[in-house]
C-alpha cells in the first residue's frame, strides 16, 4: 500500500489547490456527516476533479492508468462484486498471484483498501484512474441489478450527469441540507438495544419522551396493516407487544417517512400508498409463513423505495424524466442512465448514512435483487415477493401465481411459499392493489 508524506488536506494547501480554511470546512462537514477529506473538498465546490487528479498524477510514486486503453477480463472484474466497485468507486484491473491491481480515483483511501483485502484476500495494488473512466468501466463491465440490464445504447456507454462526478451522489447525500438527521430518538433507542440490561420500560420511557414518535407508534401498532391481537393503548403496551427489535425498526422507519413529509410533488403522487401497500402485503406474507413478529417485515417493505425520493428530493428536474409506474426493469435502467445507479443503491446509502437497522438497509439494498441479499434473505425476499405480488395485481396478470415464480422464484423458494398461499395471498391484498 501506497504511503504519503502528509495528510491529504496539508498536500493540498501546500499545492495551492485549496486553502487553510477549505480544508477546515471539509473536516468540519467530516465529523458532522462522514465522507472522505478530498470528497468533502469537492462537494463543498473548493477542489475540481480535474485539479485533484491532475495533483495526484504529480506525487511522487503513484502510478496512473488510462482505463480507455484496457480491455479488463471477465474473471478480473468477477473477483470484486458490482456492489463493492460502486460504493468504494474502483475497479479491478489485473491479477498476477496474490496481488490485485485496482483503477481507484483516491488511492490513498485505506478503508477502500483494507476492506478490498479483506474481501478477496489479495494484496491490493491501487494505480491512479479518473473517476470519469472508474464509472465508465464500472457501467460497461457490471450490469445493473434485476435482469442484467444493458448498459450499452447504440453502442456507446451510458453518460453519467456530469454533477454526480467523483462519488457525488454519497457526497450530495451527505451534504444536503434539506435532509436533517433522524430524531434522537431514533438514536436512543438503537443504543439502548446495545445494552442486555435495557428493559421494555426503559424503552418505552425513551419514546415517551418524544410525543410525535410516541404518537406514530400507537397508530401504527392499531393499525389494520399490523393488525395485533389486542387494541394498544400505550407505548409501553406498544413495545411489549412488538418487541425491542421490531419496535426499534418500526421507530426508525416512521421516523424516515417524517423526513420525505415535504418532498414536493413526487410525495404527492401516491408514492406513501404505494410504499403501504406493499407493507401491507408484506406483513400478509409473513403471517403466511407462520411469524407474528411482523413490524420489521413492515419497516422494510415501506422504505424499499426510499431512494426514489432521494433523487426526487436532490434532482427533481432531472428525475421527472423517471415515470415511477414504470416496470421495474425500465425504472432501474432510466436511473442508471440519469445518476449512473438505481434507487435501490442510493436508498441504501441513505439508510447507512443514518444508521438504519443492518436487515433494513439490506431489504433497501436488495429488494431488486434477494440472490444477492446475505444478512437478512428472508426479510429481503417477504419484501421483494410482497412487491412483485402487488405488481402481478396491478397489471391484471392472469395468472398471479406464474407471475411472482417467474419474476423472483428464489425468494419465493427461500419462503418456501407454494402456489396454494400464493393464490391466497393474492386474494389478501386483492382489495388494496387495486388502489
């Protein structure tokens, strides 16, 4: 691994590209929402692309490629997953015994780094790329999730927006203002679930504590979706019934859904319905299978597509060219084509951003996609076959039970649902798909 003289923040300066105070800001806005130093730089508009690949290229020791001139082979970019080369913005390039070469636009970048070793247990050997190409290789050697989609049109990669450059989208996510953290009490509660000796009083006293939340929780709780055993009539009762875990998950959800209250136009377009209704059928397909505990099943199914109004919420110029009524597979290619990656991608990093349960963030992540879902396959694939079941009812399918086993036949075997409770299931939700 690469090693530099200095931090990248005093290089920086010290090549006149940034000054003292930039770098502050960038370190400032680092301990406030994350993010890397030069990523911080850029989105805050104090360092160009340009100039800092251009500074990179200058430093004594680190290696530069043109990805342009490369053919990278297939079993090369196999050994790093498409998830993995998007979130860490790299690409692999060659292997030769144990070592791994890696196009990256930030080679110092040592997370990236440990994280790849760790994940291929190869020794990374990271050469310097531009972003522009990283993304370029990345649209035309990985497909996109959910029917390997062509990336290619008419023979030409797919152009990425020129302002999500240089991991923008993460950087735009983490720097939006309009987008405020979720409520402490979202923090709260996920802390105390850390300690055995947290009682369900002591987490009901938490939410109590925030009336709105508190408020949220006790409809929910009686709300036909859930549909429990018994009328709730306090918060205590509330998480008694529901349990640490689900409580915890039904929190955080609600507590997203508050954030989107004002995303304008898109909010209005019935995107919440949607978002219950698929909640709905998903707490019919857990009860199918036998489980009581089903507000976790909720959670995941109303925040699946969350990333949806994050580019509706940050670009809605350019996502009005998106018809969200669109087949899946259609929807998920026009966002590549506009952001250069999907909803589910950048709904998941929303959710890690504000610290969302893992099997959340997992449905989010993968809800296209349960062959590749690992932490949480069940709760991934009750939200994808609960998507796909409402998608059959919708489009009038005539026979909804062929429908869901040839769009996702894995989640559905995972579920070990048969085409019996399919029908049945079908006929649950019979009355609010059609809504």
């Amino acid at each position: 691994m690469l090693k530099y003289r200095g931090r990248i923040g005093e290089e920086l300066v010290d090549a006149g590209l940034v000054t003292q105070a930039h770098v502050e800001a960038a370190l400032s806005m680092q301990r406030e929402k994350g993010g890397k130093t030069v990523e911080n730089l850029v989105a805050l508009g104090f360092l160009s692309v340009e100039g800092f690949v251009k500074f990179q290229k200058s430093r004594p020791g680190m290696p530069s490629l043109d990805l342009g001139n490369y053919s990278l082979p297939a079993d090369v970019i196999s050994l790093i997953p498409r998830e993995f080369a998007i979130k860490h913005q790299l690409i692999p390039i060659d292997k030769m015994g144990k070592a791994l070469t890696v196009g990256m636009s930030f080679p110092l970048d040592e997370t990236a780094l440990r994280s790849l070793q760790e994940l291929t247990g190869l020794c990374p050997r990271p050469v310097l790329c531009s972003i522009d190409d990283i993304r370029a290789a990345i649209q035309k050697y990985y497909s996109p999730p959910s029917k390997n989609l062509d990336v290619l049109r008419n023979g030409k990669d797919v152009e990425l927006a020129a302002d999500l450059r240089l991991g923008a989208l993460p950087a735009m996510i983490r720097g939006i203002d309009s987008l405020p953290g979720l409520p402490e009490t979202v923090r709260t509660v996920r802390e105390a679930l850390g300690d055995d000796s947290i009682s369900v009083g002591d987490i009901a006293a938490v939410i109590r504590r925030d009336p709105p939340v508190a408020a949220k929780l006790i409809g929910v709780a009686n709300s036909a979706a859930l549909a429990l055993s018994q009328r709730v009539e306090s918060v205590d009762m509330a998480v008694g019934i529901l349990g640490l875990r689900e409580t915890y998950a039904l929190v955080a959800s609600l507590a997203v859904r508050e954030q989107f209250r004002e995303c304008g136009e898109y909010f209005k377009i019935q995107f919440w319905e949607d978002s219950q209704n698929c909640a709905t059928a998903a707490v019919a397909v857990t009860r199918a299978r036998g489980q009581r505990q089903t507000a976790t099943a909720y959670s995941a199914a109303l925040l699946q597509d969350i990333g949806c109004l994050l580019f509706a919420t940050l670009k809605p110029e350019q996502y009005r060219q998106v018809d969200p009524s669109m087949e899946d597979e259609a929807l998920l290619s026009a966002e590549y084509e506009i952001f250069g990656m999907a909803h589910p991608e950048a709904g998941f990093l929303l959710a890690e951003s504000w610290n969302l349960p893992e099997d959340l963030c997992e449905a989010i992540r993968f809800h296209h996609d349960f062959p590749l879902a690992k932490r949480a396959p069940q709760l991934v694939a009750t939200v994808q076959v609960a998507h796909t079941l409402l998608a059959a009812r919708r489009g009038n399918a005539d026979n909804v039970a062929l429908f869901a086993a040839e769009r996702c036949p894995e989640a559905i075997r995972c579920l070990g649902l048969s085409t019996e409770v399919l029908m049945a299931l079908c006929g649950v939700i019979h009355g609010f798909a059609a809504a």
